[in-house]
C-alpha cells in the first residue's frame, strides 16, 4: 500500500532540446526550421540586422518596420489589412535594440497566399505619407497616456541613468522626437537596413517540402534589398556601457507623480556579458532573490511586510550586456522601506550560505519553467532567435539547464559577493509623497 504521507524522491534526470535544422539559401540568407508535423499551422519570421543602436535618430528603426504593413505594391493599408483577415493570419513587427522582426502565424493550407502578401509587404513597401502621419499621430498619443503612468516613468528614468544620455538604451523618446520625425526618415533606413543580406529566416510548424519550396522561391533565389552585409553591422564596442564602475551611485531618484496611487519602485545595475561563465549561475542566484512566487523578495515585502502585491528579480538581456532589474508597485509613501529591505536581502545573501531545501526548491521551479516554456516548435523558435541574436552556442539551453543543477550554495554566495552590492544600485521611484514624507 502507498504511503501517501511521505512524497516521493526527487529524481536527477537529464533534457535535450530540439535543434534547427539550417539550411543556406541560393542568396545566402540563412534559413532555420523546426517542423511540427500535423499542426495544420506555420510561423515564418524574418529576423533583420537592424535595431535601435543603428538608427541616426530616436523613432527611426521603429517607423521603418511599424510602416512595413501600412500598404505594399497592389494593396492600401486598409486592404492588405483586410487579406490578412480573411485568411485568419496574424502579422508581429517588433523592434529590439539590435534587431527588427517580422512574424507572421498563419494556416497552412493559406501559406502560399499569406507569404506572397508578405513577400510584397517586405520588398515593395509603399511608405504613403499619408499612413505615416496617421501612424505617428497615433503613436504619439499612445506614448502621452504611457507618460502618465508611474511605472513608464521610473523605468524611463532607471535606464537614462544607467546607460547614459548617448548609449541607446538610455535614449527615450520624447512627444516632440515625433512631431520632427518625417517618411523620409523611415524609408532611409528602410532601404539601407532590410534586405537578404541583413536577414534570417526562421520557419516552424507544419512545413513540409511544398511550404519551403515557396519560401525559397520568394525569398531565397536572387539578393534583393540592402546590399549591407550583417556582419557589418555588429554594435560597436563604444555603444557599451561601463559595468564595472566601482563608483556608489547617488541617493534615491524620486519622481513627482501627484496622481499615483502606488510608488513605482526600479533598482539596476550593469553585470556581465551573457557569455561570461558568471551568467548563468548569476540568473540562479537572481530566482533565489526574486525570481519566482516563493522568492527572498516575495517573502519579506508581499508576505511578511505587506508593502506589494508582486515585486520581481530579473536579468534583462537588451543588449549582450546583462542589465539587472528589481522592479515593483508598493503601497504609497512605503518606497524607503521596500528599498532597505531589498538591500537587506541582497546583504543576506552575501552573508549567509543558502540552504539546501531553498535551493532544491528554486531548481526544481527553474528546470520545470525551462520545460514548459520550449515544449513547443514556435517556442523554440523564439529561443533560438534569442540565442542567435546575442551569439550564444546553440546548446544555451543545455547549459542553461546544466549551471541550474551544478551551481551549489558556495558558489552562489560568491556570486552574491560579487554583483550583489547595494550601493552599486541606480534607484529610482516614481511616486505621490515626497521624500521627505518616505522618511
């Protein structure tokens, strides 16, 4: 008979992760795919080498790749809108800093008709300056309301303060960078930055031989786009920035928002680069910090203190230069006290080995979110664009997995010795009291 009051042992076991395929296209556009036979549905993303750090000026990147679907050859916007409708399709366009993306889901037995509007979308985008000012305007007015939020604001700060005025990290938008923003602007950059040479193709779903057939002859027989080569436009080594001042930042940035009903609190730091060996270990010792419900964090402001609902530990990887970030909404006029005790809980961490239990407990939810985030091909595919893109090896998630189940307390305290140093923290909170009421 079972004894169902003693649970049963934890057991080692090990994981692999499904690999691309890769295959070279007659133009040299690299080509990756993860097939999920039967899925009756398809996923092409279009990865370009051409983000924010290569922008001349604020918005650039962004209108470049938002006005792509705003109207191609033979279609307005309204009525390439309306194709994508009617087939059920679903388009993404995205900007990172050192990327622009192009998704589009759709169903298989529509493919052929989805791609080919993609195709024009992509090759012969009409750039009306009619649509661009009814874009800007609206993009505009978006970021007004988001102006008006806590949250917007601190982490706009954090990152001014972090990365400085010059880094693109640190460059934020502002309502007048869109009033001076112009077509022109958009179709520059456009024309210099997206073509077959700057571009990865990322394929995954059903694709069987007829799906590849069609992506190859629309997108893989002849150049076409920027001659620009992506291996010319990795980010330059001054775009970095200074990870490794030893110089205590300032007091406390409070930021007057008379309308909060909650202090926006954002603390950061630069670490390392993804790819130094303290990277991985170092995102074990942030999930012991803040990284999941049962957190150090979670514990002592939301549980025992009350000061939150939720407050966070992240590594934030904008750039290959790993940004951590402490983020939360706390009780107004409560930011001083969350502030101490996330310092606290940073010294402790330094102070005291991490026992046993705790750390079985953040292996076990680390490993099983690595499970269920990529046990799908579209989720492979999302990650193994992040690992392209940083130029991570493609056993990152192997390795990942490896450093979960090898770091030990030891060398976790290390590490916490190392990075986690409160007075090397930028803080900023966007708040209704003053600081003198924080006190």
């Amino acid at each position: 008979m079972l004894d169902r009051t003693t649970p049963p042992a934890i057991q080692q076991t090990s994981f692999s992760f499904r690999k691309p395929a890769e295959l070279i296209l007659a133009n040299g556009t690299p080509l990756y795919i993860i097939e999920a036979a039967g899925l009756d549905a398809v996923r092409i993303d279009f990865v370009f080498t051409a983000g924010q750090c290569h922008q001349s000026r604020k918005l650039q990147a962004l209108f470049a790749c938002r006005m792509l679907r705003e109207g191609c050859r033979g279609y307005s916007a309204a009525e390439f809108a309306e194709r994508l409708d009617y087939y059920g399709a679903w388009l993404e366009l995205s900007v990172s800093m050192n990327r622009s993306f192009v998704t589009l889901y759709t169903l298989k037995k529509h493919f052929a008709s989805t791609i080919e509007l993609v195709q024009r979308m992509l090759t012969e985008p009409s750039y009306s300056e009619e649509q661009f000012n009814t874009v800007r305007a609206n993009n505009k007015a978006q970021l007004l309301v988001s102006l008006q939020k806590g949250d917007v604001q601190a982490m706009r700060a954090l990152r001014h303060s972090i990365y400085g005025p010059e880094h693109p990290c640190g460059m934020n938008a502002t309502p007048e960078d869109y009033d001076t923003l112009r077509v022109t602007d958009a179709i520059d950059f456009y024309r210099r930055y997206y073509g077959s040479h700057t571009c990865q193709i990322y394929l995954s779903g059903d694709v069987d031989s007829g799906v590849l057939e069609q992506v190859e002859a629309l997108f893989g027989r002849e150049a076409w786009g920027s001659e620009v080569k992506s291996e010319e436009l990795r980010v330059k080594s001054s775009l970095l920035a200074d990870a490794h001042s030893e110089t205590p930042k300032q007091d406390v940035q409070f930021i007057p928002h008379p309308t909060a009903v909650q202090d926006s609190i954002r603390m950061g730091c630069l670490l390392m680069d993804v790819t130094d060996a303290d990277y991985l270990p170092m995102r074990v010792l942030a999930a012991v910090l803040g990284g999941y419900f049962g957190s150090r964090l979670m514990k002592n402001i939301r549980e025992e203190k009350g000061y939150t609902y939720h407050i966070g530990a992240d590594l934030v990887t904008n750039t290959s230069q790993t940004l951590f970030l402490i983020h939360c909404e706390a009780q107004a006029g409560k930011a001083s006290e969350v502030i101490d005790e996330v310092r606290r809980e940073m010294q402790r961490l330094q102070a005291e080995p991490i026992s046993d239990e705790e750390l079985c407990m953040v292996r076990n939810y680390m490993t099983g979110e690595i499970c269920r985030n990529y046990e799908s091909a579209f989720a492979l595919t999302d990650a193994y664009i992040f690992i392209h893109s940083l130029g991570l090896p493609i056993e990152h998630i192997e390795h990942t997995l490896e450093a979960i189940g090898s770091t030990d307390a030891t060398r976790l305290q290390q590490l916490a010795q190392r990075y986690l140093r409160p007075e090397m923290l930028h803080c900023v909170v966007a708040s209704s009291t003053s600081p003198a009421q924080q006190l």
